[in-house]
C-alpha cells in the first residue's frame, strides 16, 4: 500500500540516504523531505531525487516553527513520519546548548504533536548511543537497549529527552511510535567535518591528522545503508513502543581508525598529531544489537574495510560535491568572523 512519508532532516549525512534508500524500494511511496539547511543540511546530496515525478518534494522548514509543522502536517496528511532532524555536533552543543534544546527537543515535541493530531500510522525516532553516556576504559560491557540512560554532553543530553518525549507519546497516548539508537555512522554524503571524511581529506593533502587526547576514545563504527537497513527493518516489523539498538560490531579506537586510513591511503603515521582532549569526551560506546538482529534478522552486511573501500570512492568519485560543500564552509565562517563586534583599541 503507498504511503506518503515525511524524512525530517533528510538533507542531512544519514536521512539523505534513508532518502535514497526508501525511494528506491518503496517505488509507490510519495517522500517529503523537510530540511533547514543548516550547515550540515546540503540540498546537492538529494538533487537526483528533486523534481522526480510527483514522488518526491522538498520542503525548507523548521521543526522547532510549531505553526509552521502544524500546517505542514495538516496539508499533507502522513502515514510515516521519520525523524532525522537534529542537532548533532558534539562540540557545538558545548558552545551553543541551546540550539540544540530548541531543535532536538522543542522540535521533536512538535513532530510528535502534529503527529498525533493528524493520526500518523508510525513515527520513528532516529537516536543515537550517546545518550547512555560512558562504559568507561577497560570496560568489557555494551550498550543494550535496558542501559540506564545517562548523557554526558548538551547534545547527548536533548538526544535523551527527545527520546523520553517519543516514549511518553507511546505510554500517555498510544502513539504507534519506535525509537533507533545507533552507533557511528560513515559513508556518502557526510559532512566534510567529520572524522572518516576530514581525515580522508588531510591525509590525501598530506596533512598533519590531528588526533584527540591520546586517541584510546573507542567507538563502534556502523556503514550508513547497514543503518538504512535497519530503520526500514523496525519500521516494518519492530515492535510498537520498542527502542532497538543498531551497532556495526566494529568497535575501534580513534587511533586505530587513523592509522587504518594512513595505511589505506599508504601514508606515514608520522602525519599523526596529538591535540588538546574535547570537554565531556566519554571514553568508549559499545552497541549490543542482537535484540534487533535476534528478533528483526537485521545484521550489518558491510565489514569496515568493504565500507572505508566504498567512502574513499564515492568521495574520490565526487569531488565536485566535496569542493561546493567546503566552500559553503568557508563562506560560513567567514560571515560568522565578520558579524562580531569591533572592540576598542588601548
């Protein structure tokens, strides 16, 4: 049966390919992507879908603007509502809290509200393991979907909220919702500020990698259609009400990661740089997903090296995408030095 589906965020790293990955199986649905095209936002990463018959519309908009997703939402009449849309730059959070209260919070609440008001089949929750905060050096436990949640930084923090706020929509109103909490993602389409992708770029330019701390952080490391997958996995047949974990059973220390990609490019680990640790920077996450995998038959089915092969291309393979992207990044920089106020000279 065709649905009509709202990707909030899907201009976004991971929503532009849920994008592309639920236009492509799903051929009778109708998708709306709805974007603020912040800086991570990126219309270029959905410019093979806009304009494709009637299947598709962008829509520019923000999710914490209340009237603004109750007429949306009036007009268009949903049957899925996908929830990407949000502030997820851990380093902002701790300049600019704020704006992450007001989007990832405030503007899930609205979702959910407009949601519920116009009887939406099922609203999915994109989330992420940060909110259960830190197993700690040396730990040899994992994240599983019975973890205490226990943010560490602002954006971890409006992540957990939002989630609490779907979960109570499910046990106040018996809204039909379903929540993912996932581990790193890598891939098309990421922002040239993320790990995998900005180290990519300074190790080909040859370029000091500036590592955090003494690079012991570990992360689990998920391919982002692996996450795709399962999305579309718990949509389908997860269970109403019901958080799953999706993990790519990759787990690896920053400095493992850099020096995987030195080698993959064959270059020196002279280039290795060790810089002052972030605030707040929690040690290790390990996802346990063998809920989904166990109960849904969801299982990554892309290795780390298959997945690093597959970046590299597609970036190497984009270049004009990466070029526009990085001085969309200049200029925005450059507007933000400029508005700051002249100070006095002594």
């Amino acid at each position: 049966m065709a649905k009509k589906v709202l990707i909030t965020g899907g201009a976004g790293f991971i929503g532009s390919n849920y994008a592309h990955y639920h236009f492509e199986k799903y051929p009778t649905d109708k998708i709306v992507v709805l974007d603020k095209l912040t800086y991570a936002g990126n219309l270029d990463n959905l410019s093979d879908l806009v304009g494709v018959e009637d299947r598709f519309k962008f829509v520019q908009g923000d999710i914490s603007d209340k009237k603004f997703i109750e007429d949306l939402f009036d007009a268009e009449k949903f049957d899925l509502v996908v929830n990407f849309a949000a502030e997820t730059h851990v380093d902002r959070s701790i300049t600019e809290p704020s704006v992450f209260v007001m989007t990832n919070v405030v503007g899930t609440h609205n979702l959910l509200e407009a949601a519920r008001d116009t009887a939406v089949a099922r609203f999915h929750q994109i989330s992420t393991d940060e909110v259960y905060g830190d197993l700690g050096i040396g730990s040899k436990d994992f994240f599983t979907e019975k973890t205490a949640i226990a943010p560490n930084c602002p954006y971890a923090a409006s992540k957990a909220s939002a989630d609490l706020l779907v979960r109570s929509y499910f046990e106040t109103f018996e809204m039909p919702v379903t929540i993912t909490r996932c581990s790193n993602n890598y891939g098309p389409y990421q922002f040239p500020e993320k790990l995998i992708p900005y180290f990519f770029k300074l190790i080909t330019e040859g370029k000091p990698v500036p590592v955090y701390g003494d690079g012991l952080n570990v992360r689990d490391w998920l391919y982002v259609i692996d996450h795709c997958r399962a999305i579309d996995t718990v949509i389908c047949d997860g269970r109403i009400g019901d958080v799953y974990n999706v993990g790519g059973n990759n787990e690896k220390t920053n400095l493992e990661i850099t020096k995987i990609l030195l080698e993959f490019l064959g270059k020196s680990e002279d280039l290795i740089t060790y810089v002052d640790d972030r605030k707040a920077h929690d040690r290790r996450y390990a996802i346990d997903s063998s809920k989904l995998q166990t109960e849904l038959g969801w299982k990554p089915s892309v290795t780390f090296k298959e997945g690093i092969a597959k970046t590299f291309e597609w970036y190497q393979t984009h270049q004009d995408w990466v070029k526009k992207l990085e001085e969309r990044i200049v200029e925005r920089k450059h507007k933000v030095v400029s508005k700051e106020p002249l100070k006095a000279s002594r």
